[in-house]
C-alpha cells in the first residue's frame, strides 16, 4: 500500500465518497463499501483527493472491475473504463437472471469475443 493511502486527506476523500453515493452504484449494495478513482491514482496525481474522482462501490464490484474487466489493481484505468464496465454490467443482467458476480469474469470474455464495443 502506498504513502499516500495514510494520509488523513485520504480517508476523507473515501469518507465524502461513501456520505454522498451511499451504495454501489453498479449493483446497489450497501455491504462493503469501498471508494474508487474514476482516474487511476497512481496516474492522475492532481484527481487523488477530488470527490469528483471517487465512486463508491461495495468489495465484489470494485475488485471485479480492476482484476476481472482490467487486469489488476495497479493498472491504469479512467473514467471511460468505469463507464464501459457499468454498461457491460447493465448488458450482463439484462441478459442472464442467473447472473453471480463470481462468474463475471467468464462472461466479461463471452461478450469481449461476440462484440467489437469492449
Ligand atoms: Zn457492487
Ligand atoms: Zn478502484
């Protein structure tokens, strides 16, 4: 974890984004809310600390958005990114009821191969 994870500016950054979405704004939970970057913090340095930077998102989706849609934690990711993986999300219910979140990694790479959006 990095230094600046530590800093006071950041657990309020998280805590502003938590107060203001209050749930996961892809699949509505309450449990396990965590904030996430739009724009990477590694990359966007000057966005780190901007409520306009953070969404919030419960544990299980913000991990399947960096490991599953990208590839780990640590690459880059922006705005555009979120919004792809907030519509393929939205596509993935829309088309299985039996949809679980722990298979969302399978069905991130059926779509990717039948459509040229993603
Ligand atoms: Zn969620
Ligand atoms: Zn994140």
């Amino acid at each position: 974890m990095s230094n600046w994870r530590k800093k006071r500016e950041y657990r309020t950054w998280r805590a502003h984004v938590i107060r203001r979405d209050k749930r996961c704004l892809i699949c509505g939970t309450i449990k396990n809310r965590h904030a996430h970057h739009l724009d990477h913090a590694s990359y966007f340095i000057s966005l780190r600390f901007r409520t306009f930077n953070g969404v919030c998102l419960c544990k299980d989706c913000h991990m399947n958005f960096h490991c599953n849609f990208k590839n780990s934690y640590r690459e880059k990711c922006t705005q555009k990114d979120f919004l792809n993986f907030a519509e393929l999300f939205k596509y993935l219910f829309s088309v299985s009821l039996n949809y679980v979140a722990k298979n969302i990694k399978i069905q991130i790479n059926e779509v990717r191969n039948e459509t040229s959006t993603f």
